[in-house]
C-alpha cells in the first residue's frame, strides 16, 4: 500500500487538498455551497459551468471564495463539438425528433435553447477567476489556452473515456487525467459524440490500463459511491476519484425533490443511457418518456443542442409525459445518501483509507 499513499500524498500536494476527492462538475446541480462543503471537507469543489455566461462563473467563484476562502476549486467546460451533419440534415432530424414530441403534446411558445454560451468567453472567465483547476470535457483545449493556464498556476485536468483520448491529453499538457468510466452518471465525455456508445468502458478495465499507460496522475470518475469504490479505485492506479451522483442528495447539491427521490435506493439497472435529453449522449434514470425514444419507431434525437432546445419547448408546453428535467443518475445512485456533503466526503475517505489500511 505504500505505492497508494505515495501517489495519494503525491497529488493531494500537488493540487492543494488533503483528502483526494473531488467533486465532479456538474452543470446544472453544483452550487456554491456544494462545493465549499467538499472543499471544507479537506477535498475540492468544483463547478459545471458549461451553462453559465462569463459573468456568472465570476459570480459563481465570488460566492464560493465566500463559503471557502481558500479551498481548492475545480471550473470546468464543455469542449464545443466540430460542425458535425450539415445543417439540411440537422434540419431533418429535428424535424422527425419534434414530430415524434408532437405525440407527447404540444410545445410552448417559449422554452427553447439555443446551446451554451459563448465558449471563449467562458474560457476567459475561468482564467481570470483564478481556481486550482481548469477542466475540459468532450474534447481538449487549444495549445494556447493551456499555456495561458500554466503561467497564471492553473492546472488543466482532462476528462478521457478511451486511452487514445488520454494520451492526446497528456501530449496537449494536461496536468492529469479524468478517466471517467461508462458508470458515470451525466454526460459521457466522448471527444467524438458517435463514439460514445461504442467505448462504453467500464471503471475497473478503464484505470489501470490508464495508469499503466499515463505519466500524469489518473482520476477515477464513475460509479464511485463510498470508501470502497474510492479504495478500489485508488488501489487500480488512480491518485484521487471524482464523485457526482454521490453528493446529489446532500441538502447542499439542492436539486430538485423529484430528482432526490428518484435516486433513493436506485439500482445500477434503473439507469440507461440516452440521447433524447440534449442529444449528446448521458446516463439517467430510466423513465416512461426516456424509454418512448428507445422504442423502434422512434426517431434518432437530434444533435446537441437541438434536442435540448426541443425537449425544452415541450416541457414549457407542460407535456405531462415529457420529464420536466434531466434525471441524470450514475450506476452507483443507491450509495447517494441525503447527508451533509462535508460529511459523505470525510466518511468516504475514513472507510477508504480502512480498507487501504492507512493510518
Ligand atoms: C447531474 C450531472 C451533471 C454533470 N455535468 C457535467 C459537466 O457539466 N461537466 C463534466 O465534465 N461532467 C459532468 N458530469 C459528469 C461528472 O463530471 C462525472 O463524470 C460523473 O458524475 C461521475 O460519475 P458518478 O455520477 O457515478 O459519480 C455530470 C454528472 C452529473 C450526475
């Protein structure tokens, strides 16, 4: 074990936490306080920012430097996807992606989403707002960029679904490496969204075949839901873990009551994974209206983020067969306990740190 805690202590030095965990971005359902909890808690906090203008992760980084004056932080983004299908072919496919919504209602007049904001923009508001860590997902960020990171002190982690994705990362100058496993609940990270159903790799095969093949340190992210996976993962070759759907019930994470209950006592079988929310592929829990788009007369969702804009206008349409928001759950939902934040991350390295049989 001596292996382990060296490249525990190894990392936790070197991204200013005393316990390796880490909250794992979620946009939509990360506030500040959420993350000062965790980062109280000895780990680090973090934010989902993909759906927040350059104003707003500024507001956001204010009200946690409130919460936690100087715990670690971890902002993050979505890397925009290159222009996929042409836009005629886009067109077709929300065309069929809204008639077949017809068959669950009728769309407000407002509700629509356009995608997230201006991307640079956000990537200039992370930079000036100064956290630990800048992260990316579904791709990687330009030389530039990183090399602006690094002068200012802030570390780039890379979320990675296969080993080729990885190892680009690495090469680009990512200071780690999220190996987020097929388990995870949210947005699967894939840089290509079509090769996001085909390497649907499980934790366990994903993080040492990572480590054995990475400089930097590994991440575990997915399906990680107390000690035990934190131990297991750590014991693989991963220097800290990421946790999401874990920390959804703590009052901190202040989702939806909805969304709470549905992850109580949640079985790995009760999620699936699914376009039809926003078109990028996500693990959820199963529901009615995520189970219509995989029957076979359904169509193909449309791509990101039109899907989105359409289940959006059909939600303010008050369809009542349409979820009224994205259930995202990981495999691991049944651990998620409606506990303090602080508390879940301190018990999860106590239990881990047992079975490692540290001290
Ligand atoms: C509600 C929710 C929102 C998420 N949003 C993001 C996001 O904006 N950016 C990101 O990199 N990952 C996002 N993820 C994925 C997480 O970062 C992480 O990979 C995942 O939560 C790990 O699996 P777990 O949920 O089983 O712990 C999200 C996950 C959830 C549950």
């Amino acid at each position: 074990m001596d292996d382990v805690c060296r490249r525990v202590r190894t990392f936790c030095d070197g991204f200013g936490v005393t316990v390796p965990v880490l909250q794992a971005p979620m946009a939509g359902a990360c506030p500040p306080s959420l993350a000062a909890a965790v980062a109280g808690a000895g780990g680090m906090g973090a934010c989902g920012a993909v759906l927040h203008g350059p104003e707003q992760i500024g507001e956001w980084m204010k009200a946690f430097r409130t919460g936690s004056p100087s715990g670690a932080v971890q902002l993050n983004v979505w890397v925009p996807d290159s222009p996929g299908s042409g836009s005629q072919e886009r067109e077709r496919l929300a065309a069929d992606a809204a008639a077949f919504l017809g068959e669950f209602g009728t769309a407000g007049e407002s509700g629509g989403w356009s995608g997230p904001p201006p991307y640079r923009e956000q990537c200039e508001a992370m930079l000036t707002s100064q956290p630990t860590v800048v992260s990316s997902i579904m791709g990687l960020f330009e030389p530039e960029y990183v090399r602006r990171l690094h002068a200012a002190g802030i570390a780039w982690f890379a979320c990675a679904t296969t080993l080729e994705e990885a190892l680009a990362a690495e090469e680009a100058g990512a200071d780690a490496v999220v190996a987020q496993g097929m388990e995870a609940g949210g947005h699967r990270g894939s840089f290509d969204p079509e090769d996001a159903e085909r390497t649907d790799i499980g934790l366990f095969a994903l993080v040492p075949w990572f480590a054995d093949h990475l400089r930097v340190p590994v991440v575990a992210a997915g399906g990680i839901g107390d000690g035990r996976g934190v131990a297991a993962a750590l014991a693989l070759g991963a220097s800290a873990v990421q946790v999401g759907t874990a920390l959804l019930r703590s009052p901190e994470a202040a989702i939806e009551a909805e969304w709470a209950d549905a992850l109580d006592g949640l079985g790995p079988e009760a999620t699936l994974t699914t376009h039809a929310y926003t078109g990028r592929l996500s693990r959820a829990v199963t529901t009615p209206f995520l189970r219509a788009w995989q029957r076979p007369e359904a169509p193909r969702p449309a791509p990101f983020p039109d899907q989105a804009g359409l289940v959006g206008r059909w939600r303010a349409g008050g369809a009542p067969e349409v979820d009224p928001l994205n259930y995202f759950a990981g495999q691991s939902a049944a651990l998620a306990l409606p506990e303090p934040a602080g508390e879940i991350v301190t018990r999860m390295w106590q239990d881990a740190s047992a079975l490692l049989g540290r001290r």
